[in-house]
C-alpha cells in the first residue's frame, strides 16, 4: 500500500525571540506569555503552540486558537498555518474545512511550505473546497521546490497515480527519493515498494529492504509489515522467521491489521514462535475487528474448530459471513456449505445458493457445481435443468470431476441440453480419469466407440 501524508501541525521558529529556560520553566513562559500580550506576533504563536501542544502549560486548544489568531491577523505565516490546522481538526475552535482553506492560503500565499503541503491535501481529498488533483499537485509542487518532505512524498503519489499530472512511475520514485533522503519515513516506505514490485526501477528486493528498514526503525508500522513479510519470504534479506515476527509484533502493536494477521500465521504454524493457539486466535480477532477479510474466515475456522478459544458455530458463521461479504471465495463457498448441510446453523438452501453464486461468479469450481446441483433439484433456486447445465460445464471445463460426471449425465438424459450419448460418454471419460467411480461405473453402460 502506497502512503500519502495528511495535514500536520508545524512547529513555530523561535529566532529572535530571546525567551529563556533558567530557573523554572515557568519563567520561560512568563516571558513568552509577556511579549505576547505586547503584541509581538512571534511570542503569540509560540504561547499557542505551548498550549497546543501542553508544553510548560495544560494542554488548551481554545487559548492556542486565541493566540494562533492574534498572530495571523498580524500576517504571521506559521501561525496562520496553524490556525488552518485548528479549523481543520475542529480544535479549540468549530470545525470549519472553509476557514482551514482560508488560513492555509494566507500562509501560503506568503511561500509557507507545510501551509502549501496542507493546502495541496484539502485540494486533493475536496474538503473545503473543489476536489482537484490539477490544483493539489500545484500547491504540491510550490512546497516540493523548497524542499519540504511530505509535499515531495504527496507528489510522488499524484505522479505515480496519474492524478493532477501525466502519470509517469519514474517521476514518483524521483519525488519518492527526495522525500526519503530527507528522512521522510512514508515516502521511505513509498520507494520501498516501488523496488519491490519494480515500477519507475529496476525491481530489487534488496534496495526495497534497505528502505522499508529506514523508515521501521522510525518505527514506521507499514515499513515494519512489510520488512517482516520480506524476511519472512526470503526476499532481499535471508529467510528468517524469528526476525518476521519480532518486525510483524512491532507493527501488529500500532494497529496494523496486516501485521496482526501474519503474526497470527506464525503463531498458528510456530514459525519464528513457540506454536500458540491462544495467541494466533489473538491476533486474527485484532486483525478480524479491523475488517481484515483473511484473519475474519481464520478467526471463523478458529471458533468452528475450538482452537484457542471456546468453540461456537454461531460466531464462526459469523465471522464467516464477514470474510464472504469482503469476496472471500472460501468464505462464500463455507457458508454455502454450512447453509446447504445445516448441521451447525438451520438447513437454509436459499442462502446455500446466494453464496454459492457469489462464490461461483468468482470462478470456484465446487461453487459452480454445487449451485449446478441446486438449480438441478430446484434447492433454493426455481428448478431449472439448463441453468444446471451450464453451471456444471462452468466447473466441468475447469477439471471439477463432479461436475463432468454430472454434465455428463444432463447429456446421457437429454436435461439441459440436447441428449447426446457421445458427449455423455466424452463427460465421463473425462470424470472417470480423475478417479471419479460413478462416471467409471457409466462409462461401462455406455457404448463407447
């Protein structure tokens, strides 16, 4: 996944101020506090800034937003900067994206580069103004020329992306590039994966890890995932499980879905960990709440099996039905099952054949012939012999022995299709060679030439 950076809160330049620190800190705040309210702009967006960020006082957005105006009705940049942030984070002030825009462009206007940073972002996502990818790589650009890491970063997604500016893959690593050079730890992870797949440069895995591993030690969650899936597979780095892990954890414990499935893959498999049921199930559930597709039809499987929690059909159809809705094939194809069975939920043969579907349109051979058999025996479905057919030659043209066989009979009886005892017999020949007996059995009631 490629990052962007959103809207940030900047830090105020103190030069010249002369504000000092001996003695007790709340000296020093005295003093800023004192040329604030002499009305020297620079002193006013510092005492904001401490307010903004509890530095010396408590924590108070509402005086830092008293204070950040003082400063950028005087026309001080950084503070108007500021302010716009305010406006956008509903701090201390109303939540106002408009306003936001309003400050940001004052600061802007006066070549403030993070303001032009955040002024390209509310272009970009349309808050406060138009969405315009044209006016957000602008303002991009303006901030990019003098330097500033996360436009360059934010840049390199436009260009990578093809949004605002004539796509070019080359260009994003070059912006990508500079923003890491710099320390940027997104645009680190960002150049990371152009390596990695090999868009705008040579694919190396090597100079991938290299990257993924500057930004990870900024403790960067999504460099941290992806180092960990680097050494788990042995890509630019030597194999190493227990590095993985160790990488995966650092992640998984910021929140990162991804991170918490994997780890829970290692826990499952005691790979680079002591084996742990407890713990994978853990792990899948965090990745599961975050709406994580493959760790929910896990989590699923873990409460079906009883495996590191206490078994539940209830919550494994659950968590079953969550992965099915995000396209999960398995998923689909489990649920249409279970429904079909009903063994562990109530026998429901129209939600057999909703699933089924979905799991067929995506091209799974048992779905395919599974919803052939209902559309066959009218379960859940309205009987209907062609639609049989077709969905058993969907699964049989894929190898699905069950399916050949059973297309093979529709052509034996005439159902579905025109009756043809040479296609029948091709059918089951076919069937037959994967073992299947009943279509063995056919093939020997069959004239064969």
């Amino acid at each position: 996944m490629f990052r962007r950076c959103c809207l940030v809160l900047f830090a105020v330049s103190m030069v010249g101020l002369g504000a000092t620190r001996v003695g007790a800190e709340v000296i020093s705040a005295n003093a800023v506090l004192e040329k604030a309210r002499a009305g020297d702009a620079e002193a006013q967006a510092l005492l904001a800034e401490m307010y903004t960020l509890g530095e010396d006082v408590k924590q108070d957005y509402k005086k830092a937003a008293k204070w950040y105006h003082k400063a950028a009705e005087q026309g001080y940049a950084a503070a108007q900067a500021n302010l716009g942030w305010l406006y956008a984070e509903g701090r201390g002030v109303k939540k106002s994206d408009k306003k936001a825009v309003e400050w940001y462009r004052k600061s802007a206007d006066q070549g403030n580069a993070d303001a032009q940073t955040n002024l390209g972002w509310m272009y970009e996502n349309g808050r406060g103004v138009k969405q315009s990818d044209k006016k957000a790589a602008r303002w991009y650009r303006k901030a990019a020329d003098q330097g500033n890491a996360r436009a360059k970063n934010n840049l390199g997604l436009l260009y990578q992306e093809g949004r605002g500016v004539e796509q070019s893959n080359k260009k994003a690593v070059g912006y990508y590039l500079e923003a890491a050079e710099k320390g940027f730890d997104e645009g680190q992870v960002n150049l990371g994966n152009m390596y990695k797949d090999g868009r705008g440069v040579e694919q190396d895995y090597k100079m991938a890890a290299k990257w993924y591993r500057k930004a990870a030690e900024q403790g960067n969650a999504n460099a941290q995932y992806n180092l960990g899936l680097m050494y788990k597979d042995g890509d630019g780095v030597a194999q190493d499980y227990k590095k993985a892990a160790e990488l995966y954890l650092k992640a998984a414990e910021q929140g990162n879905a991804d991170a918490q499935y994997e780890l829970g893959s290692l826990y499952l498999m005691g790979k680079g960990v002591e084996e742990d049921d407890a713990q994978a199930t853990k792990w899948y559930r965090a990745a599961a709440e975050q709406g994580n597709a493959y760790a929910q039809e896990l989590l699923g499987l873990r409460y079906y099996l009883g495996k590191g929690i206490e078994q539940d059909y209830k919550m494994a159809v659950e968590w079953y039905r969550k992965a099915a809705e995000q396209g999960i094939v398995s998923a689909q194809t489990t649920l249409g099952a279970t429904y079909a069975e009903g063994t562990v939920v109530k026998q429901d043969y129209k939600k057999a054949a909703k699933w089924y579907r979905a799991a067929a349109d995506q091209g799974s051979a048992y779905a395919q012939s599974s919803l052939g058999w209902m559309y066959e025996n009218g379960r859940g479905v309205e009987r209907d012999y062609k639609m049989a057919a077709e969905w058993y030659r969907k699964a049989a043209e894929q190898g699905y022995s069950e399916a050949q066989y059973n297309l093979g009979m529709c052509y034996e009886a005439g159902r579905g299709v025109e009756q043809d005892d040479k296609e029948a017999v091709e059918w089951y020949r076919k069937a037959a060679e994967k073992g299947n007996k009943d279509a063995k059995k056919a093939l020997e009631r069959l004239p064969q030439e």
